[in-house]
C-alpha cells in the first residue's frame, strides 16, 4: 500500500475496515428515554470542566433500537445522558453508553468519542409494556418500563425534532503509543436531517443495578420526572472539536513561562 491508498481508509484494520466512511444514516431509529432527578454531586463528578450540569439535577436513561443504520447494522444501545450547558449554550453529554455492535462501537469511540462499551441491551415491546434492559457480564444492571404509546399522552413531533437537534457532546480520549494522551477533547455534533415518525410521553419506572464495569447505578434515581419513546429517521454528521485540553494545557505552560 502506497500512502495515497492508506489515506483513503476509512478505519483499521486495513485488510478490512471496520466501518466505512460517513456521515451515517439511520431509518427507523426508535429511543425509550427515562428522565430522572438524581444526586447534584454525583452528576458533577460525572460531567467534564468546562461543561456545567443543568441546575435541574436531572439524566436521561436511554434505550436505542436500530434495526436500519448505514455502515453499523442492527443493534441497540443504552447509557447515561446529562443536559449540561457549555458557555451558556444548552447540550447534552453522553456519560455511559453500552451496545451489542462492534463497527459502531469503534466508530463511535474513534470519531467522535462515544464513551461505548460492549453489553447486552434489549428494548421492545412486551404486551401493554414498553420495555428496556441492559445485561452486562450475564448481570442485569438496568430496566426501565413504560406504557405502550399512551395515545393520550402522544407528544409534539416539533418537540422531538428540537430534542434531537440539542448540541451534543462527548469526551474524547485516545491515548497516544507511550499511553499519554494523544487526543483529549469534548466532542460536538448535531443530529441532521431528522424526520420524526411518531412521539409519545407516558408513565415509566426505573431500576439501576450497581455494577464495577456498568457503573450506571452511580447516578442514582431519585424521582422520575417522565418518559418518551419516539421513533425518528436521521443523519449522523461528523462532529467538531468543542474543547482542547491538550492545546489548553500547553496554552497554561506557555503563560507560565513567560
């Protein structure tokens, strides 16, 4: 391979990439979503300077099926979201994500940060129940329940395409070939191109088991506040960087010095 071939890869390994390139497009895209009040000092441990926890103390518990996603497959995911403002701005921040897919996994740590891990979630609907689990290491450590499309509840399309358009961010950490950092960054992104199919609030539960490896129990319940469950078509684009901490740090040095 000559360097213009390499350069063309999308991923490693080379023989085989393990995704292609994006921007990566996802069809019938379905989230259980289970807001809740939690602990103001465990969500302040759990969210990156220069990030601020929202004052309302709350997190999103998410569960994710995607059954049509270009380049990754079939899978679902699960993890921890934080409303956060940066700068003022509002966002989220992903803390914890656990899915049952390599290409995504690699993906989703490589590009943009995505803090995922290998699990065993499940989302779907039993009975009259909408129905989310997380397994990890053959140990459950998470479900959440919730009526099935309360149609009395049923939520504003307009309201979803806005919550799916929220500035999101990660943290992104690569290590270079000594282990020190190579790369340490906040992610951003915004979902694009987002059709929303159906959309609906209603009553849910959740249960958090604590884990060593699924850490999820960390941010404890401590009031659900409510729950959606919508299913969306969407883009998601290549992100950009929000925050250096490597450049900041050499930024300080330079300061010192002087």
């Amino acid at each position: 391979m000559n360097r213009d071939t390499i350069l063309r890869l999308p991923s490693m390994p080379a023989a085989s990439p393990s995704y292609p390139l994006g921007p990566y497009r996802f069809v019938d895209r379905q989230y259980f979503i289970v807001i809740y009040e939690s602990d103001p000092d465990a969500i302040r441990a759990a969210v990156p300077e220069p990030l601020e926890p929202a004052k309302e103390n709350l997190v999103y518990y998410e569960w994710i099926r995607m059954p049509d996603s270009s380049g990754f497959g079939d899978y679902t995911e699960t993890g921890l979201v934080i409303p956060c403002t940066y700068k003022g701005a509002a966002c989220n921040f992903t803390a914890q994500m656990y899915l049952d897919d390599d290409p995504p996994i690699a993906a989703g740590r490589e590009i943009w940060g995505f803090p995922k891990k290998y699990a065993h979630p499940k989302l779907a609907v039993v009975s009259d129940t909408l129905t989310g689990t997380l397994e990890y290491a053959g140990e459950r450590v998470a479900m959440g329940t919730m009526g099935y499309k309360h149609e009395i509840f049923a939520r504003d399309p307009n309201k979803t395409v806005a919550a799916l358009s929220k500035l999101q961010v990660n943290l992104k950490l690569i290590p270079d070939v000594d282990g020190k950092p190579a790369i340490a960054q906040l992610v951003a992104y915004n979902m694009t191109d987002i059709s929303v199919k159906g959309s609906w609030s209603g009553p849910a539960r959740l249960h958090l088991i604590p884990h060593v490896n699924a850490p999820v129990a960390d941010l404890p319940v401590r009031r659900i506040v409510g729950a959606r469950h919508f299913v969306a078509d969407l883009t998601l684009p290549y992100g950009r960087v929000l925050h250096d901490y490597l450049a900041e740090g050499a930024a300080a040095g330079r300061r010192a010095a002087e």
